[in-house]
C-alpha cells in the first residue's frame, strides 16, 4: 500500500548521535531549498534535535518534518564549518508501506532521480 502525507524529503540517517542527510526523494523540497548530503540537522523549528525529548535524535527529526503538505518548517543546519538556515515548505510525499508499516530504505532509495 501506499501512504501519502507532507514530508520535506530527505532520507536521514543517524550518525554519532547526530542527524546526517544521506540521500533526497525525487523532487524533494530539500535538495530544491539548498540543503546537501552530508548537511547535520541541528535544529527544526527552532528546537534543538537533542532537546525535543524523544528516545533517537533521528526520531525527533522524523516526527519534526512531516507534515501538512503547504506548511513550512525552519531548519538549522551544520555543512563544514558553517550554520545554515533554511525555510522549506513541505510537499505531498507518497511512499511505499509494509506489513510492519516502515516504508522500505531500499524501495526509495531506488527510485529514479531526475
């Protein structure tokens, strides 16, 4: 099945403790805002990723950028030796779910870029 919700479209991983974007859905508002692989996610919405409380920093960063499709979400993000700001609006995303429902890493990281 498939589902549909707003999302910002960076696949992220979690690195050290720290929320590294690893990849991008094709046409995703985040590559189309600025944002580059290897970008550490800092803060969303204002909030640091350490401090919003859940159990993974990558879990606080997943549940912070989804979203109504047309809403926008602030980010902070650390490239190098820089502190990045970046304003994106969040677009209708459709992924693939299964039996567990986790949509499947590899299925999207497959799909064509353009």
């Amino acid at each position: 099945s498939i589902v549909t919700r707003g999302a910002i479209g960076a696949m992220l991983q979690e690195q050290e403790g720290r929320v590294v974007v690893v990849s991008f859905m094709e046409n995703s508002a985040a590559e189309a805002a600025g944002l580059k692989i290897g970008d550490i996610i800092a803060e969303v919405d204002g909030q640091a990723i350490r401090s919003l409380g859940m159990a993974t920093a990558l879990g606080v960063a997943m549940h912070a950028l989804r979203g109504d499709p047309g809403t926008t979400v602030a980010l902070r993000v650390n490239r190098d030796s820089q502190v990045l700001s970046f304003n994106l609006t969040r677009r209708l995303l459709s992924t693939p779910v299964f039996d567990n429902g986790a949509a499947s890493r590899a299925e999207l990281n497959s799909r064509p870029r353009r």
